[in-house]
C-alpha cells in the first residue's frame, strides 16, 4: 500500500478534505516543510541515492486520516482510485448541503415562530388574567360545595346512628337549661342579643363584676372597717358558682358525645371510659337529671351486649 505521485495529486484534488487542497497544505498539517513532500517523489535522496517516489511509509497513516480514507483503497488502480475519491467527495459535499438546507428551513421555522409583542392586544394581555380569576372562583366553589356535602353526610349518619341506638340524648340546649337569674344590676351590663355559648351571660357579668369589685377595693381605705358583706361578692360568687355548673354539664355533654364517637367505631373499652367519667359528673350538680342518666344507661347497656 503506497501512496505515489498520482494518488496523491488525486487526494488533493479530489476535495476529500477541504482544508487540504495543495501540497502546502498538507505540508502544514503534516509539521512539514513544503519541500519535503517535493523530495518524496525525486527518483534519488539525497545522497544520489536511487529511490522509489512514493510517500514515506511512517506518512502514510496520517495522510489516511487526514482524507478519511480507507487503507485498503489505496491497492486500487490509478483510475479507481480516481473514481472512489471523487465520488465519496460528492457524497459529502452532497450530505454537507442537506445539512446546509435543513439548517436553513429550521432557521426559517424558528423566525416564523417568533412572537411579537406588538402584535397582542390589550385584550389579549387580560386574557390570562381572567383564566387564573375564573380558575380561583371555580376551585372556592368546589371547596365549599364539597365541605357542605361532607357536612350533610356527617349529619345524615349520626342521624341514622341514633336512631338505630333508640337514642334518647337531649340537644346541647336542654342539657344546659338552667332558668337564668335576672335579679343583676343594670350596671353590669344589659344583654339583649341572643349568645348561644353563654345564653345567661353568666361569663360576661362575671367579668363586670369582678372589674367592679375590683374598683371597689381600690377605694377602701385601710383605716375603714367593714362588718357588711359587700352585695357584689354575693354576686360573684353567684355567678362563679353557675359557671362551674355549666362547665360541669358541658363537660358531662362532651364525654357523651366522645363515647358515642367511640362506639360507632366499635371501640367499646374506650367508649365505656367515657359514659363513666359522665355519670360521675352528674353527681356534681346540685339536682340530679334523670333524662342524662337514663341516656348513659342506655348506652352502657348497648356496650354490654356488644361485649357479651
């Protein structure tokens, strides 16, 4: 495999590489001086020496690579050789203007696609503004609609809980019925509105009155001796004493509720905790309330029979 004469003025011409297209240029890319690649084919070295003008064999491999050229073709002949190099030149120049083309055609697609800002109206720019308003109404919407059957069906299954139970629990109302005392001063405070938590307002004049009775100690003078109870203490503790029953029955009223929540879930130890801790606090009020304990028996005994 030798590259002589005319295969390498084929190489040359044939624009395998377009780089390399003079023997100058090859000789650049070889680190050679231009002279060396005349001496590779004078029919004698340097020393008078005959030789055969073909290129160097330790040149050889680097002019293969520089040409992407295959080495076995250099065994053909000089019009084969003439004829591969040219046409495989053609096939890249060829792949090298299709590639030249698509990138042109992406090129054109790409400034196609380009938006202008000026062509967008001011509608336009609202538009996304509306859409991200329309999507915030829709989501509360079905946020609320979602609680509010969430709600019903809470009520729906205690309702039928109950019912199943022969429940004989009385409302939050009737449990805490107590006939407000009306005998206060105006002076604490006149309540008209309707206060579910507090429908005595007990917690309010509670309030009014300690500040009161507060301002009346401030007033005393150490040297003044009272032998009177102050009509105001009275009142406090009227009040303080209603309070702590009302805590007690909401407390009885919140247990009841833990120890039905508990049952129907079927975790009757837990359940049997709480109608305990209930009775106990019946025990607390100043009257006894036969329909509460009638109502926790019921359960208790519900519990029983589910253990039995």
């Amino acid at each position: 495999m030798k590259i002589d004469r005319n295969k390498l003025n084929t190489l040359l011409r044939s624009g395998l590489n377009p780089e390399i297209t003079t023997r100058k240029h090859l000789a650049a890319h070889l680190s050679l001086d231009p002279t060396t690649l005349t001496r590779w084919f004078s029919s004698r070295d340097r020393l008078g020496n005959p030789r055969y003008p073909v290129v160097p064999d330790r040149h050889v491999t680097k002019i293969l690579q520089l040409f992407k050229l295959e080495a076995h073709r250099l065994n053909l002949n000089d019009e084969e050789f003439r004829h591969y190099c040219f046409e495989n030149s053609l096939m890249q120049t060829n792949h090298q203007s299709d590639l030249a083309h698509k990138n042109k055609l992406r090129l054109e697609y790409a400034a196609q696609r380009k938006l202008s800002i000026a062509d967008y109206s001011s509608s336009r720019n609202k538009r996304p503004i509306l859409v991200v308003f329309t999507v915030i109404i829709l989501f509360i919407m079905g946020w609320y609609f979602i609680n509010l059957f969430q709600f019903y069906d809470l009520n729906s299954n205690a309702t039928e809980n109950d019912k199943t139970l022969n429940d004989t629990t009385l409302n939050d109302k009737n449990v805490n019925d107590a006939k407000c005392w009306t005998g206060y001063s105006v002076s604490l405070g006149v309540f008209d509105e309707e206060d579910k938590a507090d429908p005595c307002h007990y917690r309010k004049l509670f309030h009014n009155a300690l500040i009161q009775l507060k301002a009346e100690n401030n007033r005393l003078k150490l040297s003044t001796s009272l032998t009177e109870h102050s009509a105001t203490q009275d009142y406090i503790a009227f009040l303080f004493e209603q309070l702590e029953y009302r805590r007690i029955r909401d407390n009885i009223t919140l247990n009841i509720e833990l120890g039905k929540s508990e049952l129907y879930r079927s975790n009757y130890q837990a359940a049997r905790s709480y109608f305990r801790n209930a009775s106990e606090m019946l025990t607390y009020l100043p009257e006894p309330n036969p329909k509460i304990l009638t109502e926790i028996s019921t359960y208790t005994a519900k519990i029983a029979n589910e253990l039995n």
